[in-house]
C-alpha cells in the first residue's frame, strides 16, 4: 500500500477539488453583489494555478527549500508583518489576514507561511539531528523558529489558524523526539494564555457563549447563527440529501456558505454518503501523507512530509468541527473545498511537494531492489 501513497493522495484531492468548484456552482450563485458564476469562475482558474503550482513543486529538488529556507522564513514574517502596514493590508470583516499585491490582487500570507514554518523546521532538525532532545537546540530554537509567524498571525485575529498551525508543529517535534518534559509545560502554559486571551476578547468570548447554548434565541440570531443554520441544513439534508441545488439555507440565513461553512450544505443537498466521502477523503490524505513520510529517505524529507500532512489535514478537522457544532466558530475554511485562491493553491503546492517527496523515495527504493534478487559467486582461495 506504501507504494501507491501518491495515488491515494492525488486521488482524494482531485476528488475535493471537484467537490468544491460543484458545490461553487451550487452556493456562490446566492452571494449578493457577484455575478452567478463569479466565484466558480475565480475558483476555477486557481485550480489551474494549484495544479501547475503542485507540478513545479513535486520537480524542485527540496534541498532548494533547505538551503534557502532562513530566507523564507524572513519573507514570510515579512509578508505576516504587511498585514499590519495602512497601504498594503487588505481588513475585512475586522480581521487582517489579507494584504494587496500588485497584478495578483488579494493574498493571503498565512497560507504561504504554513508550509515555510513546516520548511524552517524540518531544515533545523535535520540539521541538529543528535541534538532534538537537548533544551536549547531541540525544543527552544524550533519554538523561535515556529512562534514568530504564529504569533504574527495570531495576531491578525486568526486565531483558528494559529491553533492548527500549532497542533501541526507540535505533531513534528513530537515524532522527531522533543522531550515531553520541556513540550507538556510548554503547552499548558499556551492553551492557558490562549484560554486567557479569548475570554477577554469580546468577540470571541460572544462566539464561545453562543456555541454553549446554540438553542437561545438570543444566539441563534446574533453570534450563533452560523452554526444553528449549519445544523438546520445538516439536518433538512437528512440521509440522503435534498438533492444538488435545492438547498435552502445557503439563500442568505446560512452566511459565508460558500466559504466557511461549505460542508453543511454538502450535507443538506447531497446527503449523508457525501459528507461520509468527504470525511474518508481527508483520512485518506492523512494515510497517504503519513505513508510517504515512513518512506522518506532522510530526516529533513520526513518532517517535510508530516508537517505538510497535518498543515492539510488539521484545519480540515477544524472546519467540520466547527460547522457540525462541536467546536466554537473560528473562521476556517474547508481545504480544497471551500472558496479561497490563496489557501487552494498553496494546498495544492503541499500536495506536489508530498508527490516530489515520495517519488524520489520510491525511484531510490525501485534502483536497489533488483540488486537484491542478484546472486553474487566468489572463488575460495
């Protein structure tokens, strides 16, 4: 099964990008103020961007990345930084995550910084293989290394992208080795500041009451009413769906349906077998992601893999949480799925680095194996 990763990765990738530009189809025809198929018109040419973007990363030989990855570590927290600058930064909706580049229009630097963070730190790693246990070189280094940009886009007031950013980088330091006696303090004492810093932020003390009682009417049409509406259409689905364009909740009760809350109109028009195949396909990136890990060469090609598994497919975690109500609401969307040029393409990047990765593994693997059938005779002198 180790040998066809690649497959069953591009396989339940090309499946979800499917799935998005049908369901693009389906609710961005809805949004007021655009055209009928503006966003699937958007969408449709970032998908051809991703895809040569996934084809010039699986050739780009990775020591490229290695070797220049403290560059980009300070482009990214560069780019993180312009989020901030009156002129280049692009807010909307309260938040800065998006900044203005010429000919290209609006970029989201998060989304680039994800798999630089995950670049940064496998470089380091394998740089200091015989030292990831040790203090300084094995756990506060690489803390540095992750926490600028993760904190610069916490600060934006993605808070949802910094959590899954940080679950993605303590999954890597976990498998190379970092000692849980620095890691589990460390971690109680940054869910114990970010438990601090959203009870004191209305915004998002207002999203975690509504979440702990959807059924208040109050909630239902103020902070809350993206996650009722969610359930409301998980359910007017029912089994098997009310069929594809007849849903309901995505004519303007349900907010963002094209982007954020995707999901719960697959749910509501397509039924319970396609939000179960969506689900199946983000195990399968998972298996597939892992299993070209296991068959890395070398250390730095390992980490690349794992963290860009999980860079993928936690934040999908997140986003079906969130539209299924089992988390608060935090902004994400759904990967390879839901509207956004910035996140496909880059997704879709990670996806061709992992192809890259197993396919130099997998020729290595397919130029030794035949010397092992040879039968070698000597003469005994």
């Amino acid at each position: 099964m180790t040998r066809h990763c690649s497959i069953i990765l591009c396989t339940a990738v090309a499946a979800l990008v499917v799935l998005g530009l049908i369901m693009l189809t389906s609710t961005g025809a809805w949004v007021r103020g655009f055209g009928h198929y503006h966003f699937l018109q958007r969408q449709s040419i970032m998908v051809g961007v991703g895809i040569f973007a996934a084809i010039f990363a699986a050739r780009l030989p990775l020591e490229w990345f290695r070797k220049f990855s403290p560059w980009m570590l300070g482009g990214a927290c560069v780019l993180l930084v312009c989020c901030f600058v009156p002129g280049i930064a692009d807010p909307q909706l309260g938040s800065n995550r998006w900044i203005k580049v010429p000919l290209i229009g609006q970029f989201q630097p998060s989304e680039a910084a994800k798999i630089v963070i995950v670049i940064a730190l496998a470089a380091w790693f394998a740089r200091w293989q015989t030292e990831v246990r040790t203090f300084w070189r094995g756990f506060v280094i690489p803390g540095m290394i992750a926490g600028v940009p993760i904190i610069l886009i916490a600060g934006e007031t993605d808070v949802g992208t910094a959590l899954s950013l940080s679950a993605a980088v303590g999954a890597m330091m976990f498998c190379v080795g970092t000692r849980l006696l620095y890691a589990l303090p460390t971690a109680v004492v940054a869910i114990s500041g970010a438990m601090y810093y959203v009870m004191n932020d209305v915004v998002r003390r207002a999203r975690i009451d509504a979440w702990l009682d959807l059924e208040n009417p109050v909630h239902q049409l103020d902070k809350g009413m993206q996650q009722w509406r969610a359930l409301l259409a998980l359910g007017n689905g029912g089994p098997w769906g009310v069929g594809l364009g007849n849903g309901v909740e995505k004519f303007g009760t349900l907010t963002f349906a094209h982007i954020d809350f995707i999901f719960p109109v697959v749910g509501e028009e397509l039924g319970l077998p396609c939000t179960l195949a969506v689900v199946l396909c983000y195990v399968l990136i998972a298996v597939g992601g892992c299993g070209i890990a296991l068959q890395a060469n070398n250390v730095f090609n390992r980490c690349v893999a794992l963290g860009l598994t999980c860079v993928i497919v936690v934040p999908a975690m997140q986003n079906i949480a969130v539209t299924t109500a089992m988390l608060p609401n935090d902004g994400l969307p759904l990967p390879f799925v839901s509207y956004g040029g910035t996140s496909l393409v880059f997704s879709l990047a990670a996806v061709g680095m992992l192809v890259g990765i197993h396919r130099r593994s997998h020729s290595r693997v397919c130029q030794e194996f035949p010397l092992s059938r040879q039968t070698r005779l000597a003469v005994k002198l």
